[in-house]
C-alpha cells in the first residue's frame, strides 16, 4: 500500500489539539519536577535524617524503575487504595516526579559547587540559613543547572507520549484516533513525529535564550 497524506489534512486540527495538550503537560509537568527537584536536593542536603531516608526511597524507587510502570503504580494503585485522581493530573504528577529525582541530583551538585564564600558572606550581612538557601545558593546553584536541567526538560516532552495508555489524548493518542478513522498508522506517525521535532525545536531556541540570559546575570 503506497503512503496517501492527503488524509492527514483533515485530520490536522485534532493532531494540532493533541499537540497543544503534549505542551501543556510538558509544562506542567516540568514545573513539577523542578519545583520537586529543588525540594528533594534540599532535603537530601540538609534535611533531618528521619526526613532524608523516605526521600532517598523515593528517589531510589523512581530512578530504579521505568516511567510507564511508575504511571500505572500511581493511576491504578492510588484508585485500588480510593484515591480516583483525573487520569491528565494523575499523569501530569507522575511524569513531574520521574523527572524530579533526576532534576534533584542535578541540583545537589550544583548546590555543592556554589562558592562556600558567598554563604559565609551572607551570614555576616545577617542572613540565616534558609535565607541564605533561598536567596545566594539556591538561585546560583539553578543558574550553573540552566543546561542540564534543559536537557531534562525536552527528555521529558519526548516521554509525555507515555500518558497516552492513561487515554490522556496528547500527540500520540490523538495520532491514533486519526488512524482509528482512516487506518493509515505511517502518514499520523510521520505527522505526529514533524509536530514534536517543531515543539522540540521551539523548546531549544527557548531554552537557548534562557542560558544566553544566565550567561549574562553571571
């Protein structure tokens, strides 16, 4: 059967939907992990030791184990125990914490190699420990982080394709709703696959100008 794109035209707006959504978990869910990245460092850092030791399970739990499995332990465990969470938020939270554990060791190893000085510096102006962490080492520390944790970021756009099992309707789905109609897989594929490289290719130039402005504070 030879390849027949002009089914994909009207199916454009749905794929362009599911586009819009694969965004807009990416964004959620990126804010998530890095919010949680910062928090898990911290804890894992300076934390009590009755509070480092469930954290530390935590990140060994989510970096020992795939991300899909890790969503249906979330999706279908949480429901099993009564707790019915809308499958996007579930999904959204899941992803966000995957990448969160790995946003954390980032973290931690920037936190590390902030000058010692700038700390000492800030308690003699008066500053305690958190303000200190709050205002000199943590915003310096996520300056040196900008790449990697960029990196991250579009790792992350490229794993959001997993929510679809949760019939979350991002890209994929919607690419697969579109074959349900017309069953023509390859031509939605490729399509789908154009529309991530253009949200991938946005996501860079933004990412980009963001370390190009780090360069600058710096």
């Amino acid at each position: 059967m030879s390849l027949d794109f002009t089914v994909v035209p009207a199916f454009l707006g749905t794929i362009a939907i599911g586009g819009l959504w694969t965004i807009v978990i990416t964004l959620l869910s990126a804010a998530i992990s890095l919010a949680g990245g910062i928090g898990f460092a911290l804890i894992l850092l300076y934390g009590h030791p009755l509070i480092r030791l469930p954290v530390r399970f935590v990140v060994f739990l989510f970096m020992g184990t795939p991300l899909l499995l890790q969503l249906f332990m979330i999706y279908y465990g949480l429901s099993q125990l009564g707790v019915n969470l809308p499958a996007f938020w579930t999904g959204v939270a899941g992803l966000g914490l995957h990448y969160a554990v790995y946003n954390a060791d980032i973290i931690k190893a920037t936190i590390r190699n902030v000058d010692v000085g700038q700390s000492e510096a800030a308690r003699t102006l008066g500053f305690g420990r958190i303000a200190t962490l709050r205002y000199f080492v943590v915003p310096q520390a996520l300056l040196n982080a900008v790449p990697q944790l960029g990196n991250n970021m579009i790792i992350l756009l490229k794993d959001s394709a997993l929510l679809s099992v949760l019939g979350i309707t991002e890209l994929v789905l919607a690419s697969q709703l579109a074959i349900s109609r017309t069953f023509r897989p390859f031509e939605f594929y490729i399509t789908a696959a154009a529309f991530y490289y253009v949200i991938n290719l946005a996501m860079e130039f933004a990412l980009r100008w963001v370390a190009a402005k780090t360069e600058e504070i710096r």
